[in-house]
C-alpha cells in the first residue's frame, strides 16, 4: 500500500451519537471484502458532526476551503490485516468504518472526495456552535440545512476529556483508523486514516432533531428514532488522510 499522504487536516470537536441497527439492515451497505465489525455482538451506526480545520490536499491549502463542517453517518466494518501493516488488532483484523453519506458545506470537496475516493458525499449549507456554559462544561452542534429545512444534533459535555477505557464502547467507536469505500459495480477502496487516540467527554443531554428517512432512507430511520446507546464528544486531533487503494 502506498504512503502516500493525500489529505492532512484537524478534525475537532466530534459529536457522536451512536445507535443500535439491525445488521440485515447494514448487510446491503458492507464494502466487498470487509464484514460488519460488532461491539459486544451489537451492530451499531454513528452521527458524527465535526469541524475540518487548517485543511490541505496534497500538502496545499485550497482557499475558502480550509475550515468547514461536516456531518456522516457511518457504520463499522473490519478486514484481515498483515502483521506488518499498522493498525492491526490482536484479533488480526483492521478496524474500519464506512459511510452512507457525508455532508458538507463546499460544493468543491464534495466533488474531489466523490471522484476520488467514490465517498457519498453532498454539499448543503452548515453551521455549527460551541459554546462554555461555566467553567468546564459547555455545549457542541452542528446543522446540515437539507430538503428546506435545518437537521441537527449536538450535545452538552462536564470535566475534562480522558482517554476512552480499554474495551469500551467509546474506545470502539473512536479507535478506527481505516475508511472503505465500495464503489458502484467497482471494487473496494481501502484507505489509512492516522492520528494520535482521542481523549472524549462522555455526552449529557444529547439532542437530535432530524428527518433521518429522509436523509438517510426509510429502513435506516427506526434504529435513528429513539435515544442513542451512547454520545459523546472527541476532542479531535491533527489528520492525516493516505492514498487508497483498490482491493483485489
């Protein structure tokens, strides 16, 4: 695989609220080559609203393209790995996520990221706020406007961030260091996502007020009806996104 970097940006302040899912649900949607990855047997699925800071492609700054939002839905799948590829887990596999869809404010990354890489990514009009409510403790949103009308989530967060703990669900959500990509009719694309373990905030008061049908179609809309199994908020880090590769 090459080492090419393609993409380095900061992504921070990450709101995920997680979900349980029917895997039959996600069967349809798994990237050739990879199966669904469980967390203690249970399918999940996240939304995840961040900010893309200070980003450059192929080590260049794009103007009025380096700071922008972002909002995916995305699931967990794994594949086996080599001992001598980074990443691998005890159980031999690689850790990965894929994405229904990614939804951002600039028309152009939107494009580079489709032809590129083969993403389901869209452009709408964004916004997001955080904000310090007293000392250590505040609140992080963000909002896609889609269809005519603003879907948001966010959530409050107390303390100070501490690394997820070993075997958690955090952990499992957070650690992910690989994206797979199944183009239509194509083959998968695997690509390396690097980036320093993130320390979270366990999530009060998580808010979600969406169309998940639809944004995200009708048989993705019940498992994103109800309260999530867990939220919390990653305090991010520098990234760096590596050139991909088809698999075989």
């Amino acid at each position: 695989m090459s080492d090419a970097e393609f993409l380095t940006a900061e992504w921070r302040d990450l709101v995920m609220l997680n979900f349980a899912v029917d895997p039959a649900v996600l069967a349809p949607h798994v990237p050739p080559g990879t199966e669904l990855d469980l967390f203690d047997g249970v399918a999940c699925v996240s939304l995840v609203g961040f900010m893309f800071l200070r980003t450059r492609l192929l080590g260049c700054p794009v103007p009025w393209h380096r700071d922008f939002e972002e909002l995916n839905l995305r699931f967990y799948v794994r594949r086996p790995g080599r001992p001598d590829e980074p990443h691998v887990g005890a159980d031999g596999h690689k850790r990965g996520v894929a994405f229904f869809k990614e939804i951002v404010p600039r028309a152009a990354v939107a494009m580079v990221a489709r032809r590129l890489y083969g993403e389901r990514y869209e452009a709408w009009p964004m916004r997001h706020v955080r904000k310090n409510t007293s000392q250590g403790a505040g609140e992080v949103a963000y909002g896609a406007r889609v269809g005519g009308r603003w879907h948001e989530l966010g959530l409050a967060f107390r303390g100070e961030p501490a690394a997820p703990a070993p075997g958690s669900e955090a952990e499992f959500i957070a650690e992910h260091y690989w994206g797979y990509v199944a183009g239509p009719g194509g083959p998968t694309t695997e690509y390396r996502v690097e980036h320093p373990p993130w320390r979270v905030w366990t999530g009060v008061d998580p808010r979600l007020r969406l169309d998940a049908a639809a944004l995200y179609g009708p048989d993705l809309a019940p498992a994103l009806a109800g309260p999530p199994r867990s939220a919390f908020l990653a305090e991010g880090s520098a990234v760096t996104v590596y050139r991909g590769r088809r698999l075989t």
